[in-house]
C-alpha cells in the first residue's frame, strides 16, 4: 500500500520541473509553432539582438501571445496589447507627445498589435529599464517585465522561470532557424 502512495508523491515533483507556466513542456511547445511563428521568433530575435535582448525578446512573444497566435484585440484586465502584451499606458507615456484621450488609446493598441518593429521598440526599451533598475540579474528583469516593482512575487517569479525555460530552448533552437533562415536568402 505504501508503494503506491510513494509514486504518486514523485509524479507531481517531477511533472513540476518539467513543465512551464503553460503546462506544456517548452519543447512541445515548439514543435506546435507553425513556420510563420518561427519566423517570428527569429524576426523578434534579430529585433532584440543589438540591445542583448535577442533570445529574450523571442521568448517573451513565445510566452505572452505563443508567437501570435494569442494576441487578443487588447487585454482590457491591464490593458496591453501586441505580440509582447505591452501596457497600452504605458506605452503612450513612452510618447508624451500624444495625448490620452480614447481615439489615441485605441490606435496605440492597434499600432501595438499591427506594427511588430514600433511594439518591439517599446518592449525593448521596457527591458533596457529593468535591466539597469535591476543591476543585468536576468531573472529579475524577466519578472519585472511582467510583475514591475512586484517582481519578486510569486507571478513574477513563475514568469521568470517560463523565460529562462524558454531562452534556453531559444539558444538552442535559433541558430538553425537563422542559418536555415540565411541559407534561404542566398537561394532566393
């Protein structure tokens, strides 16, 4: 009777170590992703790169919208927007230039969803700010970017973990689909 009960205790703890936030190991995951989410992956990635934030910036469209293919409208609970879930709000402060009224809110979270190097630029300079407030700890800034000044939250926390996960499998992952991306170029 022991026997059993035993089992079932290292089942649940070795589920826990494998799968994400999503449920779904990373890898299965990935092997779900259509080609056109691969070469989104690698867009984000050449998007991120000269900012250090390549494999960050792909796995952070992986999480936040599975590369596109969940982008709502707009997340009307914070509200964000894009294929990086950025905070409308907040990006509008990023431009005080324009002014928040509701015509504004709303094109900003259609320039969020619609233009991928405009939302890329306010999700990299999101970063760029975590990274300095929160001294390079990569950990700390993937949790910031979802859970701010809370990143040491248990969200933040779970958030952080999913990126790494996912960075790791970038790393692993994009420098086939970059050399296979390069190989097409040159045949094309």
């Amino acid at each position: 009777m022991g026997k059993p009960f035993k089992a079932l205790l290292v089942i649940p703890l070795f589920l826990t170590s494998v799968i994400t936030v999503t449920g779904t190991p990373v890898d299965e995951q990935f092997s779900r992703l259509t080609q056109e989410q691969k070469s989104i992956l690698v867009r984000a990635y050449e998007l991120g790169a000269p900012y250090d934030l390549g494999y960050t910036l792909a796995a952070i469209a992986w999480q936040e919208s599975f590369v596109g293919d969940r982008i709502v409208p707009i997340n009307l609970q914070d509200p964000s927007a894009g294929l990086w879930h950025k905070n409308i709000y907040n990006a509008l402060a990023e431009h005080p230039e324009t002014p928040q009224n509701g015509l504004q809110i709303n094109m900003m979270a259609q320039k969020l969803i619609n233009d991928m190097e405009f939302a890329a630029s306010i999700a990299i300079s999101d970063l760029e700010h975590w990274k300095v407030r929160r001294n390079g700890r990569w950990p700390d800034v993937w949790a910031s970017y979802n859970a701010g000044k809370y990143y040491r939250s248990s969200q933040g926390r779970n958030y952080a973990k999913a990126i790494h996960q996912k960075v790791t499998a970038l790393e692993r992952i994009l420098p086939m689909l970059l050399a296979s991306k390069e190989k097409d170029s040159t045949l094309g």
